[in-house]
DNA sequence: TTACAAACGTAATTTATATCACATTTTTAA
DNA sequence: TTAAAAATGTGATATAAATTACGTTTGTAA
C-alpha cells in the first residue's frame, strides 16, 4: 500500500523536517510516497540498491547486517527517526536490512530531493548532522558495553533499554523472541531464557512469556552497570 | 605551539573543505589554532568541555572511552580526517578522548565557525554528511566483527587495518603495545602474545618486538573472514 | 481437534579465552 | 652504568558462556 503524502501537514515531522518551509516540504510530499508494514516484513535489504532516505514515521524496527558467521541485529529503534541515512547516501546500495517489529508506517524520499535539502537549506543540514553524531555516540558507548560487560548486565542493559527508549513503561511486550534478543545482546537463547529466569526468581522483573514487568528497577540498573 | 594556520593554502584540506570558497577558508583560517602533539600526548578529553572541531591532519590518533570496567580504545584514525565532530557538536562536552599515537599536526576550528560553514555552503554540509555516513556503517561492521569472529581473526583483521587503512604498507611498527593491541580488540596482553608468536611460527607475520611484516596476505585474510 | 513446527526451558558438557603466576626482555630515569 | 619500571612471553588454571541434548509449551495450519 504506498501513496502520496502530505509532509507539510505530517504529525510525525523530524526534528531536521521541521526546519523546511512550506515549499520544501510540499516539494518533499512530491517526491516521497508512504507504506505500511507488518511485523516481520523487510522495510529495505542489504545489497539492494536503493535510492530513497527511509523515514520511520511509526513503529519498531531492527537493523541488522551480514556477520562473518550469521546475520546480526546492530540496533534497534523507534519511529519518528531516519532509517536509512548511512546506508542511502554512502553507498548505490543498502549496507544494512531494516525489518519491522511492530506495525510501521515508513517513508521512502527521493535521495535527490533529499541531498537538494541538505545543500540549499542549512539548518536542515544541520539538524541531520546532529543526528548522526548522537547516533555515533550512542553506537560508541554501546560497542563498549557489548565488549566489557558480562551478559547478565548486557540483558539488564537490554531490557532498560526497551522500558526506556521503546515503550516509554515498565511493563511491555518484548518484540523479539529468545533467539533474537540473545543476537541483539551477542549471546544465545539458552543463555537469555537462564539469565530471564534468574531476573524473574530474583523478583526483579516479572516474566510472563514475551511479557515483561520491570519489578525492581533500581536492582535492574545496579546489574546493567556493574556487568 | 600553537599558530593560527592559513588554511586557504593549506595542503592537507578535508574533502570538505576542498569546496570551501576562498573568503570561507580565509575566514576558516582566522578561526582556527593548529597544535602539534608527541606521541602519547592527550589531544582531547572525554568530560571536558569543548568549543572546537579537531581536524587531523597528520598523524595516527587512538579515540577513547570510559566503559563499565575500564578505557576502551574505540577507533584508531589517520590523517586527514575530522576527529572531534561528533563529540562536539553533539554535547557541549566530549564524549570520547583522543590521544597521539604519533606526531601529530592537528587544528582547532572554532565550532560557530564550523557551524556557520555547514549552515550556508551545502555542498560542505554535504560532504560532512558523506563522512559520519561512512563511519557509522564502518562502525557497524567493527561491531559485528567484534561479535561473531574469535580472537585470531580479530588479531588478523586488526594487523590487516594497520596495514592498509594506517600504513598503506605490508611492513610497520605497531604503534600500540601488546596491552593497547588488545585492548582494541577486545582481548588482553597474554592472549595477544600467544596469537602473534602463532602467526609469526605459522610464517604468516614475521614479528620483531613491535615491528610486523605481513608474510603471507592471502592466508591472513583468510584467517581474518573466517574468525 | 489434531498434527506439526516453532519457540522455549533447563541440565550436562565443552571450550575459548581470561586470569594468574612468574621469568625474561626492553625502556626509562637517576 | 646501574637500578627501577614497564613491557613482553609463556605455561598452568579458572571460568563465563557456548554448545549439546532433550523435554515442554505455544502457536498455527490442516
């Protein structure tokens, strides 16, 4: 299901969005055409070519890319946010998958219109810029953690970051089964269903299935911190 | 020492600042202290306040930062290259140090400066985009190695990297100890002593103290894909 | 409702790599 | 030049976490 969309009266303007005028923006719904996922489908693939920004108006999405060995979660995020900014503008084709975790509403903008932005509006350029520095801080200091941290506090570390940064709550379903939440923290199911029980005998999160309760949180953030 | 540098004819300009117009470098050149650092020097601090863009231009540089347990060397760069702009722009202080793994020449540009050039000439703007694009998706495949390949194909990627991103040479001094080498991926002293005296009995490497001289390529990549 | 597959839990075992311990070499400074 | 400190090499041991193995639950299609 893709359609033209109107960006100038879009809710779910970027930050960088918000600085265009009206005639950008109405040139932006021009060259820019909207579709909706279910969860599980592909938004775009690694070694694809591709020629739009992908913008995440709504929804989970996880990234993921081809390892030596498996493919490999490297983040996942929420809409509003760019999806595709690295993997676009670098390079003809995708470095990278993004694959919808929940319901997605995505826009794909014309790279051309895109770049016309970024080299005749300044402070769109700017706020872009700010946004791909704070991604590769945050990516900096998650590369760190991955390495130092033991498990039982990159699982900690995961699951506040689901509260936090995801669903905004203590309580939530988790998008991603066993399996792939063990990629996402570099570990495995078996060692996550451990790790999940512990956390739950512990009482420190209540564990339903997919569904967690964040039950002591400041244990939670002890765990995360120490590793 | 520190100089105010004429970057209109400075030979080791950015790609970026190669499409700056002449009054923008002159201005660029008013705004802007180079300093030179011996190795082992601090050349920026995480957690101190910044009000600079560092651009390298020459040398090797090790980018740092505090994790859970210890430092953590991140990223190892070469000039010329930005070196600061996500920890400065993003925050008003650094979120990462930067130390000399060599001589090194770098400038200090006055970030409203900086700001000003990406907010009214595009194509800089542009070209800045290019860059961070290009480190986060480098960034992501660190990670991924990181995760899935075993320590002797991390030793071999990494001799790999110094071979061709540092020293475009087959035969180079290690400017790390064996600590610091393994601290940059993500192992220990001991650990990496062993797999280095391995690759130099297996005549993959011939290893004289710091001093590595790639034997046999093809086997070293090989060893470096499959982990 | 049954049947089949995917997801999950858990215990036993294995393994890669860290840690420990100590000897040797190299570098630095007095 | 000598002494102290830092860096390095290497074997033995410990350990976190992967792997293996198998039983159970949940979801889904026929």
């Amino acid at each position: 299901m893709i359609e033209i969309q109107a960006c100038l009266i879009c809710p779910f303007k970027s930050t960088a969005a918000k600085v265009l005028s009206d005639d950008e923006l109405t040139l932006m719904g021009d060259n820019c055409a909207q579709a909706t996922f279910k969860k599980g489908n592909t938004i775009f693939k690694q070694g694809i070519f591709s020629s739009n920004i992908v913008y995440l108006k709504e929804g989970i999405v996880q990234m993921h890319i081809e390892g030596p060995t498996n493919e490999q979660i490297i983040k996942i995020a929420k809409g509003p946010t760019y999806l595709g900014i690295p993997t676009t503008l670098d390079e003809k084709y995708n470095r990278y998958s993004a694959t919808a975790l929940s319901e997605v509403h995505a826009c794909f903008i014309n790279i051309s219109t895109f770049k016309t932005f970024v080299q005749e509006n300044g402070q769109f350029a700017y706020e872009i810029i700010l946004d791909l520095c704070k991604n590769e801080v945050n990516l900096f200091n998650k590369c760190v953690n991955r390495v130092q941290k033991h498990i039982r506090g990159r699982v900690a570390e995961a699951i506040l970051f689901f509260s936090h940064e995801i669903f905004d709550s203590n309580s939530f379903d988790l998008p991603l089964t066993r399996s792939e939440f063990g990629n996402f923290v570099a570990s495995t199911r078996e060692t996550i269903s451990r790790i999940m029980t512990e956390l739950h005998t512990e009482k420190i999160i209540l564990l339903k299935g997919k569904h967690i309760t964040i039950l002591d949180n400041k244990r939670l953030h002890l765990i995360s911190r120490s590793g």
